[in-house]
C-alpha cells in the first residue's frame, strides 16, 4: 500500500545506525554499547554466582567503605526496594555484611567481607578474556581513546554526572 503513497521527505528518526544524524543518536549508540559490554560482563560473573547489579554495589563497597544502603541505591542507580533485594542477596552469599552506623541505630551501613573480596578479585581474573574480546574489534590504540572519551563523557568536569 506505500507504493500509492508519494514519497516526502520526513524528519529524522531516532536510530543507532552510522551515519544517524537524529539527536537521539548518541544515546542510542551508548545504550547498544551498554547491552554489549553488559553481556561481556555478566558472563563473566555467571560462574561466579553474581549478577552484574551485585558487582555494582561491590565496586562501591570496595571505593567507598562501609556504605549505607540508601548511598548505595543512589550510587548504583537503583530504588531502596532494589537495593535491599541486592544487599540481601549478598549477605546470604556471606559477600557482605550489615553494620548499626554509631550515632543511628536504625541505619546499617554495608561492608564488603573478606570473602566478597575474594570474589570481588575473582571477577577480575575471569573478566580478562572477556574483556580483551569486548574491544576485539577495534584498532591499535582504540580502546584506550574510547576509554578516555566515555571517561570525560561519564565524569564532565567538575564531577558533576
């Protein structure tokens, strides 16, 4: 039924493809990127009994400290329903610990445990690989330029993200 149809010229749509010069483009191509290195990632984690949203809130736990769960929901992206489903999770695994915050006995602080450590270096060891494959495609010197850009682009000046 289109070919009945004239053809006009139409404003832009928003796709990831090369050459879209929609303003959605950028976000689009950093969502796809996302979803690729996120699968990079959670296969790494799998054999490891840990999801990506868990290793989230160990890469806080191990910048950050002893950490407050409300802190952590704001760091990781998460809601306090989510974060506290995360935390429970890995307590059961004995990867964290909940701690009384001196002065507010209703506040628990999360820590990181030796063995969540341990996994935490783990995850490291066996994301290696995978990780040399999530930049196979691209050229001498690329990845490091590609980290640097989504470095200034995820921390602009000023930290302020």
């Amino acid at each position: 039924m289109t070919a009945d149809v004239p053809h006009r010229p139409t404003a832009s749509r928003a796709t990831d493809r090369p050459g879209d010069e929609s303003p959605f483009a950028l976000g689009l191509l950093l969502r796809r990127a996302h979803w690729h290195a996120a699968s990079v990632m959670t296969e790494a984690l799998r054999p490891l009994g840990i999801e990506l949203r868990h290793f989230a809130v160990l890469i806080e736990l191990v910048n950050r400290g002893a950490t407050v769960q409300r802190d952590l929901a704001a760091a990781t992206g998460s809601d306090k329903a989510g974060i506290m489903r995360v935390v429970d999770d890995l307590e059961r695994k004995g990867l964290v610990a909940r701690k009384t915050v001196p002065g507010d006995r209703r506040v628990r602080a999360v820590e990181i445990t030796p063995q969540g450590l341990e996994l935490f270096e783990a995850a490291h060891v066996a994301a290696e690989p995978l990780g040399e494959r999530l930049v196979a495609e691209l050229g001498p010197g690329e990845p490091e330029r590609l980290t640097d850009l989504l470095t200034r682009f995820a921390h602009p000046s000023g930290g302020k993200a």
